[in-house]
C-alpha cells in the first residue's frame, strides 16, 4: 500500500465511509440503486413526497431510486434505521417534522440522534393544519369555539392523529396559549379522527388540510383557523391563529430529505443541488402545492437550523404540557 493510499483511507475512515462494500466518493456516486425509506405506511404525504423527488433523481442521477416504508413508533423506527446507516450514500430518509423534532421530548429512548446521526440535505414541503369543527357545532370563528370550551371545561374534546403527533401537540399548544382545559382524544391516525369531528364525537382538531378539504368543501366541516404564520392560497379566507387572536401560534408539518451521517461533503453537496433541483420543477411544485405548502426548499445548513429550533420549541410545549409517550 502507498503512502498516499493510506492518506486516503484515513480520510475516509474519519467521513466515515470506510466499512462499506468498498470505498464511496463522488466520482463513482451512484453506481447502484438508491432507497429512501418512508418512516410512516404507504400512501400519506411522506410517501408521495418521497416517491415525488425520488422519481427526479433517478432521472438526474442515472440510477433508481426505491422507496421503502419501515413505519412505527410515530416514525422512529424508519428514522433510526437510517441512522444506523451511517456511511451509506444509498440509504436516504425522508425524515418528517415528528420523528426528527419533536419525538426526543417525548420518548425515553427513540434510538438515535438527530444532530449527530444525520445530515440534512433540503426541506421539500412545510404544511398547515386546519383548525376544524363539525359544521353542526353551529361555531364559526375561534372567539365561538373559546366561548364553547370555557362554558364546557373539561367535558370539551378534541381529537388528534394519536399521541405526540403534530396534530396532538398543535391542540397542547392551543391549550396553553387560551389557558382552556379541554380533554384530549388520541385515535389511530388522522381519517378516524376527521371522522370523530364530523360525528361530533369531539368537538375540534387540528388536522392535516389534504383531509379535511372535501369535507370543509362539502360544507359539513367548519375551517376556524389555519395554524401557518401566512394564510393558505387553498383557504385564502380562512384566518390564521395568529389573526383570530392567538399570539405567537405557529404550528406546521413539514418534510425533508437527510442523509445518514459520515458521507463525503461532495456526495452531499451532489445529493443537495440535485434535490433542490427537483424540489423546484413545476410539476413537483405543483404537487407540493397541493398540500398548502409554500416553496420551502433550502439548504442543509437552513435545514440543520430549522430542526434545531423547532426542537427546542416543541421540548417547551411538551415539558409544559407534561407529556409522554409509551415506546
């Protein structure tokens, strides 16, 4: 071995790409298929982004691009399988705004660590839940629906997705910002409680807009508020918290793409051109639109920061909140 091979492992080895089926770098990426894998089942939004950009850079990049689903424990599973990945440039996830921000708060032990395990590569969508009622509550505003909480107390339900997820802890900020007292329902996914809304089961959610829209069109569920900073071009009448008098109330999901970590900068920097490239066609855009969301793409260092700070915000909410998870 020469000198300069040696020179060349040891670099390696501190990228961490030494342990894979022979040396990865950037000249020869990608020279077999690429899997992203969806922490959530088919057919929700992770999934569609996932085989959305994942379709474009097996276009751009001249291989296939797979996409898996290793769903459960509100997304830990599939996020710390990428993890343990580190090192291998053809295992991507599509990382979600639950498993990577705010499930370090609520679980005692989700099996990796996002700052150290990952390396963003582009945010793809950032999305608004709807503040909805059943349009038999006869509530029209969020003033209506305060009013109705505070004369109920305790006995006013809400509904979520299940325990810890982003449509549970936008109604645990909900509570906090009105000081109400509302009790709070967990089902198991977002249609069964779009369902509990519409039966008057409980009396709101925060629900994702893709399943609320045909109700809220058919007239038979009630848009109070969107929780985005911005309105929604979907809902352009439909204020925000902040416009119906919540201060400070911003709650989104949002999507990305993240490497594991210990791959070549010049693999990441391919992988986030190429991203953010197919984040921004128009037929991509177009799609992503469809869910509310705004043209989010940015780089992995605006990525890195915006899980950041939305760790820091959620781990207020849930310390506040006193909320905890099983898993």
């Amino acid at each position: 071995m020469t000198l300069s091979r040696r020179q060349f492992l040891t670099s390696a080895a501190a990228l961490g790409v030494v342990g894979l089926p022979g040396i990865v770098t950037a000249e020869d990426w990608p020279s077999k298929p690429i899997r992203i894998i969806s922490p959530y089942p088919p057919g929700g939004i992770v999934d569609i982004l996932a085989r959305l950009v994942g379709d474009k850079l097996s276009q751009s990049l001249k291989q296939p691009v797979l996409v898996e689903s290793k769903a459960g424990a509100g997304g830990n599973i599939g996020t710390a399988y990428v993890a343990r990945s580190r090192g291998d440039p053809y295992t991507l996830l599509l990382g979600a705004s639950g498993p990577l921000a705010i499930n370090v708060s609520l679980y005692k032990n989700i099996g990796y660590d996002v700052a150290t395990d990952f390396t963003p590569i582009s945010l793809l969508a950032a999305t608004p839940l709807v503040l909805v009622t059943s349009a038999d509550s006869g509530i029209k505003t969020v003033s209506e629906l305060l009013s109705r909480i505070k004369s109920s107390g305790a006995q006013a339900f809400y509904g979520s997705a299940g325990a810890g997820t982003p449509q549970h802890l936008a109604g645990e900020l909900f509570k906090q910002k009105t000081a109400t007292a509302t009790t709070h329902v967990a089902y198991k996914g977002g249609a069964p409680a779009v369902v509990a809304v519409l039966g008057s089961e409980v009396l709101y959610a925060f629900e994702n807009l893709a399943l609320v829209d045909a109700h809220i069109k058919s007239g038979r569920m009630i848009p109070l508020a969107v929780t985005t900073a911005k309105r929604t071009a979907l809902l352009p009448s439909v204020p925000t918290m902040m416009e119906s008098g919540i201060a400070d109330f911003e709650a989104r999901g949002w999507y990305g793409l993240l490497a594991p970590a210990g791959l070549p900068d010049a693999v990441i920097k391919r992988l986030s051109e190429e991203t953010m490239k197919a984040g921004r066609m128009p037929d991509v855009r177009a799609k992503i639109a469809a869910f509310g969301s705004d043209d989010v793409i940015n780089t992995p260092d605006e990525f890195r920061k915006l899980i950041a700070a939305e760790t820091v915000k959620w781990r207020g909410i849930v310390e506040a909140g006193k909320i905890t998870v099983e898993g």
